[in-house]
C-alpha cells in the first residue's frame, strides 16, 4: 500500500527546505540552459496572431463554427 504509515518518513523542516531548494537550483539550471548566448531579456509579447473568423471556421470546419457561434450555453466559470 503506498500510503503505509508504518513506512512513511517524516522529514525535518530543514531536510525538506533543502530539498525544495535542491529541486529549485535544479530547475533553474534547466532553465537557464534554453537561453542564449547573451540573451538577458524574457519575451513577453504575443506568440500567434489572432485568428479571423474565416481562419477559423477554416480549421475547426463549417459545421463545427456555426455551432459554437450559436451556442446558447454559459461558458465555464473557472475558465
């Protein structure tokens, strides 16, 4: 059973600060490793242009489009 408490370990706070931070540095060398030579700014700006309706209707097919456009359904709250 994976959840045995008889095997569960409880760790210090220090032993699971060091290991946050351990995952942190790691994840930073990762990170770091995708940037360019020389390159010190994060792009920020848009990565697609906004699609027109034609394009759309396009790729998700005619049927598929009105449907959606004429969709009487709320949307999703969490969304």
């Amino acid at each position: 059973m994976p959840n045995d408490p008889e095997k569960v370990e409880i760790t210090s706070r220090e032993e699971r600060e060091a290991i946050g931070r351990n995952a942190n540095a790691g994840f930073a060398r990762v990170e770091r490793a995708e940037i360019a030579d020389g390159a010190t700014d994060i792009p920020t700006g848009p990565v697609a242009k906004e699609l027109t309706e034609d394009e759309i209707r396009e790729r998700v097919g005619p049927g598929n489009f009105e449907a959606a456009k004429n969709d009487g359904q709320t949307g999703s709250i969490n969304s």
